[in-house]
C-alpha cells in the first residue's frame, strides 16, 4: 500500500513519515518546501516537491505512484498571521482542498485523512470541547479548516471520498531519538519559544494576555506529542480502509494548562530562569481550549503514550537544546 503525506516535510507531517515507515508502510511525501524542511523527511520516503494548488503537479504524482490513501498536512497555521492576511489561508488552505479533490476524484483515490483544528470550534460554550458542539471560528485560520471540512462532506456525498478529520488541540515535542522536530521561521508557538529563550537563541518571552477567565488569567490549551498525533493518522486512515464512513475526531488530551504553568514547567524540565514579561492579548486567541477526547479513543483505539506535559516538553528541549539552529536550512 502507498500512502501519499501531503505537507509531508513541516513538523506533524515528517513525524507522520517516520513513523509510517517504521510502520513498514510504502511512503510519498508532497511538499512545497515553503516552511517545510527536506531534512526533515525520512529518506526512505520518495519526495515531490510542488504545491497541493498545482493540479498539473498533483497529477503527475498520481500518474507516477499508485496512491492507495491520502494524509494531508499542507496547509498554513499561523494564526495571528491569518488575521492579517485572511486571503493568504483560504487561497492555500481552502483553495488547496479543492484543488486536491479534483484530483483525488480524477485518479480515484478515495481515503484523505486531514489536519483539522480546535480553531474550528472558536470560543467554546462548554469545557470539554465535544465534536457535536458548534462550530465557530474567530479567526481566519480556523474558518479556513472549517470550510475544508465542509467541503469534504459534499465530496464524500457526491463523489465517495471518504475522510477522517483530526481537529487538533496543541501539539509539542519531537522525535525522542532526536532526529527530527519543531523548526519554525518565524516561530510563534509557544513551547518553542519559551525553549528557544531556554537555549539562549531568543532574548525572551511575552505571554499575550493574564486577564482571562482561566485560573491564573492566562490562556489554557490542551497539549498533545506530536509522535501520539502522528500515530492517530495512521489509525485514522487504517479506520477509513476497514470500510467505515467520513468523521471527525478530537485530538487531545482532555487536560488544559495555562501558558504560565507551561512556563514553570519548562522552567523546570530545563533548569533555567527563562524570563517572561506580560504583554496585551493576541487577536483571535480564545481563552480555554481543552478536548474531549474519548472518540477518537473508544473508536480509533488510539492510545496516547504522553500524558503529561513535562514528558512533552522534555522531548521538544532534547531537540532544541542539541539543534538550536533547527534543520539549519531556513533563516
Ligand atoms: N503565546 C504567548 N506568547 C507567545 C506565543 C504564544 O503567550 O510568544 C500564547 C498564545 O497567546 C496562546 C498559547 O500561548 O494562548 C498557545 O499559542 P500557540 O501559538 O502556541 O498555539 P495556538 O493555541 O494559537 O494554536
């Protein structure tokens, strides 16, 4: 079986790669390289680098490899940059999707599992966040995935694609054998900058906001390791060949912290002081996010081997302690 990686050289995707070939999977990776790394990329994965936008590239890799599933990573994810330049997201996000399901329906391949996003669900109403619960994004980057899920449904209704969507909580870590992880230009994630002012390569922090109804004021999220994340697209897209229809699943891990306590967890796993200053609220940022997330358990049978987030964090400093730079190929 050959497994097509879409986005298959940025942070979720090349872990997505390695753990696929270890899997003893049949592995293509599709990258445009914009912010992915071709360092990041297992070698025994054949590599196409074009853009999901470009049916004529889409094509030819289809032409050339016999594709049997699809999981789809390329996209962009900022989301303070989405909220300046909206159109940026729904041209590569949105717009990539539909390129990509002509092509899909043109070469009948008809499994894609997608990255889709908390961002989707906006300012929740209740805490845990449910899949049946509204969808209301607040920022263009989340609006983006949402319309990507919509128009996967009307694919699957008209042309019998069928998806599995992993709305994503927040993802951090890397490879614990070292060998690949979270490289960013700019960054703007939270757990990498807090290592990168750890490992001496950033002067400092600011934690957007502490006046939210959260327990310490500060922003709460639900953290995930990007190797568990990886492990459920596989589950995912092995769920979709048994047979079963299109759904939705959440990805986390049911616990929220606050970015200060994210901090003072850094602070300890590094040893260091990292010093941090408060500064205004981030546009678009809702103020808890936290998942339910026993289907993608109970159905997928996906199991988690992180589940706390200094276990986590420990595995994203092994990485930017050794690699400072990244995958040095980006400035
Ligand atoms: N954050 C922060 N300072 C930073 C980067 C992020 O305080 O330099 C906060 C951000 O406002 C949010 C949390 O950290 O509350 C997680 O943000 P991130 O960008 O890592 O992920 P998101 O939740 O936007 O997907």
């Amino acid at each position: 079986m050959t497994i097509a990686v879409l986005g298959g050289a940025g942070y979720i995707g090349s872990h997505t790669v390695a753990q696929l070939i270890k899997a003893g999977e049949d592995v293509v990776v599709l990258d445009n390289l914009i912010t992915g790394h071709r360092r990041a990329v297992d070698p025994k994965a054949r590599f196409y680098q074009g853009d999901i936008r470009d049916y004529h590239f889409l094509s030819q890799v289809f032409r050339a490899e016999h594709i049997d599933g699809i999981i789809h990573f390329a996209a962009f994810s900022i989301v303070p940059e989405s909220m300046k330049d909206p159109l940026k997201y729904f041209d590569n996000n949105t717009g990539g999707m539909i390129t990509l399901l002509e092509a899909m329906h043109e070469f009948g391949i008809q499994h894609i599992v997608f990255s889709s996003t908390a961002a989707t669900y906006g300012e929740p109403k209740m805490i845990p966040i449910k899949e049946t619960d509204p969808q209301v994004p607040t920022n263009p980057y989340g609006e983006s995935k949402l319309a990507m899920e919509k128009i996967m449904h009307w694919a699957d209704v008209a042309y019998g694609i069928h998806f599995v969507a992993l709305r994503y909580f927040n993802v951090a870590g890397a490879m614990p054998d070292g060998s690949i992880g979270e490289d960013h230009h700019p960054e703007t994630h939270l757990i990498p900058i807090i290592l990168q002012v750890a490992a001496g390569t950033r002067d400092g922090l600011q934690i957007f906001g502490d006046d939210y109804p959260t327990k310490d004021g500060t922003n709460v999220r639900d953290y995930v390791h990007v190797v568990d994340l990886a492990d459920a697209h596989i589950l995912a897209l092995a769920y979709l060949q048994a047979g079963h229809p299109s759904d939705a699943f959440n990805l986390g891990s049911a616990t929220g912290f606050s970015n200060l306590e994210i901090l003072e967890a850094a602070r300890k796993v590094t040893g260091k002081p990292i010093p941090a200053t408060i500064g205004p609220r981030r546009a678009g940022d809702p103020s808890t996010l936290i998942a339910a997330s026993d289907k993608a358990r109970t159905v997928l049978n996906w199991q988690p081997h992180y589940d706390n987030v200094e276990a986590i964090i420990a595995t994203a400093w092994q990485w930017h302690e050794a690699r400072p730079e990244g995958f040095g190929d980006k400035r």
